[in-house]
C-alpha cells in the first residue's frame, strides 16, 4: 500500500509528460505532410520538378 503514494504520482508525470510531447507535436507540425515522405521514396527528384511546373 505504500508504493502507491510512489507508483501513482510517477503514472501521472509520465502520463502528462507524454500528453505534452503530443500536443507539442501537433503544434510544430509533425503531422502536417503524411503523404509527401510516401512520393518522395517512390519517385525522382526529376519527375516531382516536371510535375510543379
């Protein structure tokens, strides 16, 4: 009973700590372009050049 008065504040901290490192992936942008990384690895820099003009 007494590793509660431990465990549970310990739980809470990491579970704030990892709300945070969300929300501030969301702020910065992490999740903006999921699409863009997948065209890049298929296609050439050339042909993604012809096809912005």
């Amino acid at each position: 009973m007494k590793m509660l008065i431990f465990l549970i504040p310990i739980a809470l901290f990491l579970g704030l700590l990892g709300l945070g490192a969300f929300l501030w992936s969301m702020r910065s942008g992490q999740y903006d372009d999921l699409d863009g990384a997948s065209y890049r690895a298929l296609f050439e820099e050339d042909e993604m050049k012809k096809n912005d003009e």
